[in-house]
C-alpha cells in the first residue's frame, strides 16, 4: 500500500476544501504547516465537487482546486465532479 497526497497553500479558502476531502475519505490524514496543509491518504483520494460545495456553501468548479495547489503525487483521473488521486495496481 502506497500513500498518495494532496497539498494546498493554507488560507481560507483551502480549509473548506480540506474539510470536504476529509469528509470524503475517512482514512486520509492531515498535515498542517504554517503555509501549507497536507493530506495523505493510503492508495487513493477523492476530491468531490458535490462535497466542496456544501462546505462553502457555493458553486465549485473543481479547476479551481489548481488555484491554491502546491504539488500532488499519484496518477490523476478528473472529471467534473471528482478529482481523484490512485496508485495503479
């Protein structure tokens, strides 16, 4: 099993998204830095549309994500609805 990860610059708008992905994927971790928030998640993470938009309490599109993005690692499948990190098996 292999970790992928997502990091954000840390600002108002990335706790709400940090929140919905942790909401999403119950066996994700967070690393919190004075700039920056990490989250781990082991062999896949989900980014949903729907739950990023109940946290902020308006429409998201998710290229917005790439707004605050520092760096990610995993192979990437992106739709409108779910950005999603995984390790191929």
């Amino acid at each position: 099993m292999s970790n992928v990860f997502i990091a954000f610059q840390t600002n108002e708008e990335t706790r709400s998204i940090v929140d919905a992905i942790l909401a999403d994927n119950p066996h994700a971790t967070v690393n919190q830095q004075p700039a920056m928030v990490k989250i781990d998640s082991p062999d896949q993470l989900v980014v949903r549309r729907s739950t990023v938009e109940e946290h902020m309490g308006r429409p998201f599109d998710l290229q917005e994500l790439h707004i605050n993005l520092i760096t990610l690692t995993g192979h990437i499948d992106e739709t409108d609805d779910e950005f999603t990190l995984s390790w191929a098996h």
